[in-house]
C-alpha cells in the first residue's frame, strides 16, 4: 500500500490525573514522539502491564469501533472497562478503508453474542457469506477466530487484532499468517498487540517493543520474547533447574 489507513499517532496532553499516565507506552508518547504507524503490518509486543492492550483500544476506538471489538457498525456494551487513553491521541489517516474490525480475545464471546442477536431473526440466511456457516458459538474458541477472519474480513482494511493467539493453537497460528498475507495483498493494514512468536515473524512487520523504557523499533531476531522462546526450546533444562531449585 502507497498510504496507510492510520500513518502515525500523536499523544496530546493528558490534562488530568490518571493511571494511564504511569504506562511506559505513555511515559515514551509523553515526550513529544509520534508513533509511526506507516507499515502494512504494525505489532506490538512487550510485557504484560506495560500498555499494549490499553494502547490498541485507545487505538481502535479513536478509529471507529466499539471498545469491546467487532465492526464500526458494532455499538454495544457488556461492561464498562475502557481507559480513557482514545481522548488523548491523534491518529492521522493516509487513506480511507472499505472494511474494518477490532478483534480482541479478552471480549469475543461478547462479540459472538452480539452477532448471534443481530442475527436472529434471519440468521441462517445471512451467516453462511460473513461468519462461516455456523453461529461462532457453536464453534470452538480457535475455530470461530479463524472463521471471523476467513469469512468476515473481506480486504481493503483496517484490521486491529488484540492477542489474537490466545484462541490459536501454533498450526492455527501459521493459518492466520497466511490470512493476513492474502488481506495484507488485498491492500488491507494490521495493527496488532502480541506475544506469540509465531506471528511475529510476519515479513517485513514493523515491531515495537515496549518496555519500562518505552518503545523501540526493533528486529524479529532481538524480540525478547523470541529470544527467550529459542533460548528455552533449545535448552529446557537450564530453566528447569532454575525455575524449579528449592527455595
């Protein structure tokens, strides 16, 4: 793609007192860097605690969609957990996207529901050509993310995906690579919170990995966590020996 649906991100100032303040994914935005967003593939990965998922929703809402995920023609609310972050941020747009969703593991029996009562009445006749044939809860949790994908994403968009490992098994993993791929070909653009090392060898992804430090543009080869994911398959008794040493 020439231009980007979302191309950069800027933090204004946060004029209250807030949590979100003590973020390292802020603390770094705080100094006045926009975040480059120009990339086909954008991952972000660190640590739990240090921002990710607040980032990717302040993210997906400032663009469109419901905090609790699915399509900007999505509007409902389970419960009220969002941060206030997509008040604070800036996100300029190169291009305009036909298609769009927000998919976040922690909420998508939330959205499954949502389609499920959209569809009710007709559901039958409509699901076959945008959920896969089948109510996404009649499907196991891998399956139904992979169906959303497969039937539901139909290219030229923007598509924010919030850990979307933690329904895949590795091999489903590979699958959804290859989704990305053909959508990514299908000019389409991915922003995505991770931690799973398999998807973050997509090619030629932009990596930012957020640390106590702040945010760094890094190599696949110098993530942490497929460095240790390496150093442990190629050695798991080292980490047994401490992990497991009587305290």
């Amino acid at each position: 793609m020439d231009r980007h649906y979302i191309e950069s991100l800027r933090l204004n100032e946060i004029n209250e007192d807030s949590y979100i303040k003590d973020l390292p994914v802020i603390q770094n935005l705080m100094q006045g860097n926009d975040l480059n967003l120009n990339h086909d593939v954008i991952f972000l990965v660190g640590e739990n605690g240090v921002g990710k998922s607040t980032l990717i929703e302040a993210i997906a809402i400032n663009a469109g969609f419901n905090p609790e995920g699915g399509s900007k023609n999505f509007n409902f609310e389970t419960r009220n957990t969002t941060s206030n972050l997509h008040q604070y941020i800036t996100l300029s747009k190169g291009a305009y996207e036909k298609d769009g969703f927000f998919l976040r593991a922690e909420s998508f029996y939330n959205v499954a529901s949502e389609i499920d009562e959209y569809y009710k009445d007709e559901f039958n006749a409509k699901v076959s050509t945008s959920f896969g044939d089948v109510s996404l809860h009649n499907q196991s949790h891998g399956e139904s993310f992979l169906s959303l994908v497969q039937n539901r994403f139909w290219g030229n968009g923007l598509y924010i995906l919030d850990e979307p490992e933690a329904a895949l098994s590795p091999s489903r993993q590979l699958t959804l690579l290859a989704e990305m791929h053909m959508l990514v070909k299908n000019n389409s653009q991915f922003i995505i919170s991770t931690h799973s090392p398999i998807l973050l060898s997509y090619p030629n992804a932009c990596i930012y990995q957020i640390t106590e430090k702040g945010i760094e543009a890094i190599e696949y080869s110098d993530c942490e966590h497929v460095m240790l994911t390496k150093q442990f398959l190629n050695n798991p008794e080292s980490f047994f020996r401490y992990l497991f040493e009587e305290k």
